[in-house]
C-alpha cells in the first residue's frame, strides 16, 4: 500500500518543469539587471560628485574619517538615550492613542463631552508642529513649579507621546470604523456588552487592518526622537552638535545620521514586508 501511494503521488509534468524553469531564469535575469543598473548609477553619481569644484571642501566638513571615528562613542552614548525615550514614548502612544481612539468611537449622545474632547485633542496636536510641543511642555510646565524637577529627557518623551499619540489615534480610528457593522451586530446579539465588543472584537480587528499605517508612523517616531536635543537632552543630535563644536566640523552629524538611519533601517523594511504580505492576502482572498 505504501509503495502504492508512493508510485500514484503526484509529480509535476514536464511542462510545469519547464514553466518554473523559466521563472526561475526570468527572475534571475531580473535580478541581475537590477543590480547591473544600480551599480551604474551610483558609480556616475559618485564620479560626477567627487569631480565637482567643491568637492574637497565638502568631503574634510562632512566626510572627514578621524573626526567621525572620535565621535562615534559620545554619538552612541547619546543614541542610547534615544532608545530608551523611544521604548517608553511607543508604549505611551500605544495606550494613549488606543484611549483616544476607543473615546471617539462612543456611541450615543450622552457620550458626546467624551467624542468632543478626544476630536479636540486629536486635531490641537495633529496641526502643532512636534517642535513648538517640545518647547510647550519642555520649558512651559516645568515654569509653573507644579510638579517636582525632572530630566528634560522625561518631558520631551511626554511631549512625544502627546503629539503621535493623536497621529495613532486617528489610524486606529479609521482601522475600527472600517470593520464592517455586522461584526459588531453579532458580537452584541452573542451578549458582549460594548466595552466588550470593542475590546474582543471591534480594536483586534481594526489594528490588523492599519498595521502597515501603524509601523510608518512609528518609524516617524524613530527619527523625532532626535528632536528632544532642542530641551538640552544630551541624545545622539546633542551629542554631535558638542563635537562639532570641538572640532569646527560637521562630520559627527553625518554618524549620527548614520546611526539613525541604522535604526530606522529594519523597521523600514519591515514595515515593507507586513505591507506586501497583506497585500497578497488580500488578493487571494485571505481574511486581513
């Protein structure tokens, strides 16, 4: 029976052979093209920039490899900082922008004060710029001596959770009101109350439907972090900005950009492989 059913399992035909044959060699040409032409391209932008009259200039300002190997340690130093507000800042938006999310969807009129405060919120810091937030709380609160001295990092996480929290809040928004009304029909007629509905049914849903919005935002957030430096947060931009002033010379700015473009790097691609992976799903039917 085993030899059977070993001898009767199916076997792609010749043609099928040769169909994938092709696709493998069409795929592989592709790829070598790809590659052929990007190495082109970047070796005329390379020729036509270092050729350039300014180019010396340019390359002992920015590109000076004594300089930007002295400051690689205080940059990183300062990068680690960065990390740690951005740990913090995402967990805040998280919980702050699901709040405000979940108050915008309330149903009924008797929770209007909630729906209008939440709008109002969402639009006050989705038109102030991050910086102008930054100087608000950084300097702004700590002047009315309310609160006990803490770290400038600590009120430039807070204003970064207040500012992105509305960016994420009208994502999850957008994502709860695109699942459809039946969902929450039926999650009601099973006997889950409203708080139930949103929380098992309604925001597990719309998250999944604005992952991709949700990641891009967050590597927004990657590179903000960078602005906390203006409260006099000794960060990675901070950091540079005290070797370029040691050493009249603009390559520590160019490592820390190189750092943040590091950590910003497998988020992108990330970010890019979530968003072609639903997108196939979507086009084969599957559930996102």
């Amino acid at each position: 029976m085993t030899n059977l059913s070993a001898e009767t399992a199916w076997q792609p035909s010749e043609l099928e052979l040769s169909r994938r044959a092709l696709r493998r060699r069409a795929t592989t040409r592709s790829v070598l093209i790809a590659f052929l032409s990007s190495l082109v391209l970047v070796a005329v932008a390379v020729i036509v920039v270092v050729n350039t009259p300014g180019w010396t200039v340019v390359q002992q300002t920015f590109f000076n490899p004594k300089i930007a190997l002295q400051s690689i340690g205080p940059v990183f130093q300062g990068l680690l900082t960065n990390l740690l507000v951005l740990v913090i800042a995402a967990i805040g938006v998280a919980v702050l922008g699901t709040l405000l999310a979940t108050l915008r969807s309330l149903r009924g009129p008797v929770f209007f004060p909630l729906r209008a405060l939440a709008a109002a919120y969402t639009d006050f810091f989705r038109g102030v710029p991050l910086l102008i937030v930054l100087y608000l709380i950084g300097y702004g609160i700590p002047a009315l001596m309310i609160f006990p001295r803490m770290p400038p990092a600590f009120w430039g996480t807070i204003a970064i959770i207040v500012t992105y929290s509305a960016y994420v809040a009208e994502v999850l928004r957008a994502g709860m009101e695109a699942v459809h009304p039946s969902q929450r029909v039926a999650a009601r007629s099973l006997g889950l109350s409203h708080a139930q509905t949103l929380r098992i049914v309604v925001i597990p849903q719309g998250v999944r439907k604005v992952v991709p919005a949700l990641m891009n935002d967050f590597v927004s957030m990657q590179k903000d972090v960078g602005l906390i430096s203006v409260l006099g947060v000794i960060d990675a931009v901070r950091a540079a900005q005290l070797q370029v002033a040691d050493t009249y010379n603009y390559t520590p700015y160019v490592v820390a950009g190189l750092f943040f473009i590091a950590l910003s790097w497998p988020m992108i691609r990330f970010t890019d492989a979530v968003t072609a992976r639903l997108n196939r799903r979507e086009q084969a039917g599957g559930v996102v």
